[in-house]
C-alpha cells in the first residue's frame, strides 16, 4: 500500500493527527498531501507546529477559491501528484471541499477510497458539508465510523455494510494525546486575564450562519445576552470568514463579546477545558465539549453530532438571541450524565491497523 493522508483545512489536520502517528509508528508507507483550502498561519501551519508533525511533502496551495474553482484545481493538481507517487490508497477526513476532491481524484485513477469519519448526517442538504459527505461517503470503498448513528445512516443508504467498520472518531485521541501538553504549556488563561469556569467560549464559522447578516448578529445579541446574564466575559476566536462578515455587514460587537485571534491547538484546548460553557456552530466543538465534559449549546438548527444532544450534553437552539440564552441557562441548570458516544481514544490505531489489514 501506497498511502496518501490527504487534508486541507483545522479540523482535518487535528483530526488527521493520531492517523499520521500510527502510520509512523506501524512503518506505513505514506505521505501527507495538503490542499492547502486553508493557508492562514493561525489555522494552518500553527496546527502543525502544536501538534509537532511534519510539514505535508506537498502543498497544492489551492487557498480560498470559489466552489468550483477550489475542487477542480484540487482535482487537477492532486492528479499529477497520485499518478507520479503511484499512489493506492488514500484517506480523507471529515466533509470539506478537500476531502470531496481528493474522493473524486481517487475514484477517477481507480485508487482505494477510504473515508474517515463517514456516515454523519446533518440531513440538511442546504449545508455544503452535507453534501460533501454524502458523495464522499457513496464513492468510498472502506468507510470508517465513529459513531453506531453514523453506521445506521449509511445503511439506510443502501451503502454495503461490507464496506463499514465502526473505529471511533480520532477527535478523541487528539484531545488525549495533547490535552495534558496543553495544561504544561499553555498560558492563555493568565494571558487573557481569565479565571476557570469564569468565561463563556465562543466560536462559529458555518456559511449558513456567518453569511446571513441577520443571523449573524442574532448570534452577536443572543451571546451578549448571555454575557450580561451570567455576568462572564465572553471569548470568541474569531475565524477569518466571520471577521470578513461582521466588516462586510457593518456589525457592531457588544462589548460583552472579547473577540481574539484564532488559537492554537494546544491554546484552544486549554480554553476549552476551563470554560464555563461552550457556544459553538463547530462540528468539532460540539464533539470536544463532550469529551472534556463541558455544556454545550449549538447555534444551529440540526446537528450532524446527534449523540451529543440524545445525551443532553448539548442542545440545539439556533440563532434567535433569545434561544441562545434559553439554551445557555438550561445548559448550565441540568445535571448532565457524560457519555463518550467518539469512542475510547484509539480510533487512530484501529483506522490503521485496519486499513493494512483491509488493502495491502
Ligand atoms: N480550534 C483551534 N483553535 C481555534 C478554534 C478551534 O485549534 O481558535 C480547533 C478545535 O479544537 C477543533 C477544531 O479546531 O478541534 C474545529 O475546527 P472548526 O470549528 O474550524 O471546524 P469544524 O469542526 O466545524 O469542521
């Protein structure tokens, strides 16, 4: 087997991590292959120095395009470069534009698809993520997922369960594998001038939200609502696109709401970890809350993280100012039982392991 690892964005290159160490570990013949869709230091290069891997042998600095210009010089360039490594495998994660080119790439050379974090289903087919997934999950030849919901999905779709194997998410052995690193090293809280449990955390960066002016600062209103009723700052790492919009819109930030520049990994761990509460539209978030056993509410009307609100570890409340406050009381009321519905931290071992298992 000839793998590619291929990722492009935050999310993949954290969730991707304990899939590059075990292929180290087990002397897999690999390379990682970066779109490059996000090419911010803060959200790029910064998640590789955090996570001490090494940078991608190729970087096909496709940036920030449109649609359609973003998956077809994808499609183009990670071509060539699957042709001259004689590649036979390759692995995505998760629901972006990267993973969906680097699919379609596969599928077109004849290459092993495999597709980690298969299954989630948002069922909201106005959201590009959804439909990134679900043609990424029905050109797939081994899916992994994390979770029995995500199993049922894909079932539900006809998707050969021959094909599926149930491994946990690798959000899990990320937040492991660094969460302790973060509490050496970090020093955000002191930098911040911020005590535990005495702030609110932040983050939303979803199209459907962030591009809506009116939703927008149904966000901005509701958290600062929620700022002034708690009497707690709140912190909200503000991602690129989100900046550009409150420029764009004219949107004045309550002074309730300190906004601070995109964090590290092992920084945005640590802030995650001491927070009172977590507000979030993230995908990642939402999984990492339950993890470190934080509430959390999603600023979004369905989530593709389903186990988490079963559980009562999050809840759904949109972007009305007025449900984001609801849902942030009634987060912080409830007596929550913490499950762990990603798994036990060893996703990435059993990805790799199965994966030599299943293709060499
Ligand atoms: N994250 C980070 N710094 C930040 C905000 C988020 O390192 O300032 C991490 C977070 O811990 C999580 C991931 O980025 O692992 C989530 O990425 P994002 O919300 O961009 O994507 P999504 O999960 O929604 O696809």
């Amino acid at each position: 087997m000839k793998l590619a690892i291929v990722l492009g964005t935050r999310p993949e290159i954290i969730k991707m991590s304990p899939v590059i160490r075990a292929c180290e570990k087990h002397g897999v013949d690999f390379f990682v292959l970066h779109t490059g869709q996000h090419y911010d230091y803060a959200l790029d290069g910064k998640m590789f120095d955090d996570l001490e891997l090494a940078r991608p042998k190729y970087n096909l600095g496709v940036g920030g395009k449109p649609y359609a210009q973003q998956i077809g010089l994808t499609l183009r360039r990670m071509d060539s470069v699957f042709k001259a490594e004689g590649v036979t495998a390759i692995i995505v994660q998760g629901d972006t534009n990267s993973v969906l080119a680097g699919a379609l790439a596969g599928n077109k050379l004849g290459i092993t698809v495999v597709h980690h974090e298969a299954g989630l289903r948002s069922h909201d087919l106005s959201m590009p993520e959804e439909v990134n997934r679900i043609l990424t999950d029905h050109i797939s030849d081994v899916l992994f997922v994390p979770t029995k919901t995500a199993l049922q999905n894909l079932k539900l779709e006809g998707v050969s369960g021959k094909k599926i194997s149930l491994t946990g998410n690798t959000v899990v052995d990320a937040v492991m594998q660094n969460a302790k690193l973060a509490k050496k090293k970090s020093r955000i809280l002191s930098k911040l001038k911020l005590k535990p449990k005495k702030y609110v955390l932040v983050t939303s960066h979803r199209a459907e939200n962030v591009d809506s002016p009116v939703k927008l600062k149904g966000i901005l209103d509701g958290l600062d609502a929620v700022g002034k009723k708690l009497k707690l700052p709140v912190i909200f790492p503000i991602h690129p696109r989100t900046k550009n919009n409150l420029k764009k819109f004219s949107l004045k930030v309550p002074s309730s709401i300190k906004l601070i520049a995109p964090q590290g990994y092992l920084d945005f761990l640590q802030l995650e970890a001491s927070t009172k509460l977590i507000i979030t539209d993230s995908g990642g978030l939402q999984e990492e809350a339950s993890i470190l056993k934080v509430p959390c509410v999603t600023i979004r009307e369905n989530t593709e993280r389903p186990e988490t609100t079963k559980a009562g570890m999050n809840v759904l409340v949109g972007t009305d100012p007025k449900k984001i406050l609801k849902g942030a009381e009634l987060m912080l009321k409830k007596k929550i039982r913490w499950s762990k519905p990603f798994g036990d931290g060893r996703a990435g071992e059993t990805i790799v392991r199965l994966m030599v298992e299943k293709l060499t």
